[in-house]
C-alpha cells in the first residue's frame, strides 16, 4: 500500500513539475530558434560588407571615365574554386563588358530580371547561383556616365555556410541542455515545497 501511495506521490511531482515546465520549454524553444536565426542572417549580411564597396568603389570609378578592363584587371577567378572576389562589369543592356569571374572557363551569367530590379532600386544584393554546389554573395549597383552600366561584386559563400552549418548543432546542443536544466530545476523545486509541507 505504501509502494502505491509513493508511486502516487512520485506521479503527482512529476505531473506538477512537468505543468510549470512547458512554458519554460516552449519559451526556450522560441529563443533558441530566434538566436539562430538572428545568427544566421549575421553571418549572410556580412558576408556582403567587402563587396559593398568594391562595386561602390568601382561604379564610382567608371563613372568618372575609367576603363573597365583596366579596373577589373587580368587575373582571373575560378569561382568555383576560389575564396577571392570577383568583378563583372556589364554594358546598359545587362552585357558584360569586363570579367574577372569565372566559371568552366566562361564569364558566368547573370540572370536579365535582376538588370531590371538594379534599374529600378539602384543596387541589389543577391546569393547568386550559377550553378549547383557554387553560391555567391553578390551586390550588383547601377552607374551613370558618359557609358552607363552595371557593376557586380561578389565573394564565395563557402566559408560562411561552413559556419552557418556549425552554428546549427551548437545552437541545438544549448537547447537541450537548457530543456534538460530547467526540468531538473522544476523537478527539485517541487520535491523540496512537498517535503517542506
């Protein structure tokens, strides 16, 4: 009769400290997933910080009547492959006139409909993915002048997702131990009132 009362007894703790639980639970949950997306759109928004001003730098640049192949330079840029920026600099009609991207040996292309968002806006920033398995953060800004165009500027993403994919675990490791602490806690705390009444 006593092992069922204690059973009882042992049922009822676990069912208080679980009703006072939940809504901790649910609260950590919710700041979990906030901090990583808060994290995450960190991480995306400054990956975009050098190619902000490299195409500023260079739509500035044409616009005072430099040469685009003089400002894009000879070097050239598997990025597919490699980690360093990359300048495409396109006519009025989207065609581009200078490169130092490339992808299998070809200046990749570039989606029209983005020349028309650019035209209307003034710039865009963009994960461009010209192929499978290669992503970039892109800033594409429009130019004036006496020959008016377009200026993309744009870096790899592949070290930011390496993170971005390191920061999931992490974040869901603090997520359960947090769930677990807190339950441990609602559970003492309830059999520490019971045996004080």
């Amino acid at each position: 009769m006593s092992a069922q009362r204690s059973t009882r007894s042992l049922y009822s703790l676990f069912r208080r400290a679980i009703s006072y639980w939940l809504p901790i639970a649910a609260a950590i949950t919710a700041l979990s997933g906030l901090f990583y997306v808060v994290a995450q759109q960190i991480y995306r928004q400054s990956a975009n910080d050098p190619q902000i001003q490299l195409a500023e730098d260079t739509a500035a640049q044409l616009e005072a009547g430099a040469q685009p192949q003089a400002l894009v330079g000879s070097n050239k840029v598997d990025i597919a492959r490699s980690l360093a920026p990359f300048l495409i600099i396109y006519d009025d009609t989207g065609n581009p006139i200078a490169s130092s991207a490339q992808l299998n040996g070809q200046t990749p292309s570039l989606p029209s409909g983005v020349f028309t968002d650019v035209r209307k806006s003034g710039d865009d920033r963009i994960t461009w993915q010209p192929q499978e398995g290669v992503r970039s953060a892109t800033i594409i800004t429009h130019f004036a002048g006496p020959h008016p165009g377009f200026v993309l500027a744009g870096r790899s993403l592949t070290e930011v997702e390496k993170r971005v994919d390191q920061l999931a675990p992490l974040v869901g490791l603090g997520w359960l131990s947090t769930l677990a602490g807190t339950l441990v806690a609602c559970l003492l705390v309830q059999a520490l009132s019971k045996r004080e009444s």
